[in-house]
C-alpha cells in the first residue's frame, strides 16, 4: 500500500450507459425506447457500451447509473420548440430538464439522478438526447412528425456515442436477417 492518502476514483463497469426512457403506451413518450431498440438493430455495439430500454422504472434503474461512467439519456423532452424539434441538453441542465418538462414518468428520472448524486455516484457526465413530444397520452402510435425524426435522433445518439470515443459500424445482417441502413444523402439534396 503506498503512502498516498488520495484516492482514486474506482473504474466503472460501464463506460457509457445509454438510456431509453419512457412509457410505449403513452404516445410520443415511448420514443426513449424505440431510438434504443433501432440502435440494437442498425449498429454493432463496442465494448463498453451498453444499450438499455429504462422505461419507467425510475429508482430501479440506480445500480446501472451507478455502474456507468458517462450517461446519454433519450426521451420525450418537453421545451417551447415545436414538436418533433430534436433537443440535447447537457450537465446541470439536464437536471433541470427533467424536473420541469411535462412527462409522466419526470419524478422518477429527477429522483433517480438525485439519488445518484447522494450516493457520490453520480456519472462524469451526463446528456439528454430527444425529441419535442407532440403527444403522451394513451396511444401505442407515436405521433407522425416524430416517428419521421427517429432515424435522426438515432443517428444523433450514435455520434454523441463516437464523440466519446466509441466507435460504432452500421450493422447490415445479423442473424440472417438484412436490417436496411438509411442513407440520410437522400434527405440533404447529395
């Protein structure tokens, strides 16, 4: 044991969590895990990445948070944009973001973040990826103008992911079966 009293922080299971959220019979608010579940598809996922549908489970969710170095969460987020705007909110003003935006499960996102920092494990940082929600309410059917931006808040998680230095490749046939990539030239006039 060396004589330096200074600890070093511990290594983390996880590198980077990244975090669906919200509720699928809730509308809009299902986008959370619909984004997760067409990264699952689209993308080979790299050591030290892990993919999780959150949900709604709030304070469950805390061992992983607290296992996890970095944290992106994706969800409806509530702002004065229009719906189907993409939103990323970065440090203590995610805190703020998931106190104050209009969505069920809001009070779960907030405590279980709150009770992260309690127990001094809290991530080195944390983003909230999203779309401006049209509707939550009772509905399996997200709305159309966010069902047409999903591809692109998936795409926005994916490079969040490589801006932190992981990298992720299109995965084109998993299983035998042939997932089709978007090519998004189509959409920018290329």
């Amino acid at each position: 044991m060396s004589g330096n009293s200074a600890r070093e922080p511990a290594k983390k299971a996880i590198g980077l969590l990244v975090l669906g959220l919200g509720n699928v019979l809730l509308g809009d608010d299902g986008l959370g895990a619909a984004t997760i579940a067409r990264i699952e598809r689209s993308y080979r996922i790299p050591p030290g990445v892990h993919l999780e549908d959150g949900g709604t489970l709030g304070m469950s969710l805390l061992g992983l948070l607290a296992e996890s170095d970095r944290v992106i969460l994706v969800d409806a987020v509530r702002t004065d944009s229009p719906p189907g705007t993409l939103v990323r909110i970065d440090g203590e003003d995610v805190m703020d973001a998931v106190r104050e935006r209009l969505s069920p499960h809001q009070v779960g996102v907030a405590d279980l973040l709150d009770a992260a920092r309690l127990i001094d494990c809290y991530p080195a940082s944390v983003t909230l990826l999203g779309i401006v929600p049209e509707a939550i309410d009772l509905s399996i059917v997200r709305s159309i103008v966010v069902e047409v931006r999903l591809d692109e808040l998936a795409e926005a998680v994916v490079r969040e992911v490589q801006s932190l230095g992981y990298k992720m490749f299109p995965e084109t046939e998993r299983e035998g079966r042939h997932y089709p990539i978007r090519d998004s030239t189509h959409h920018f006039g290329m």
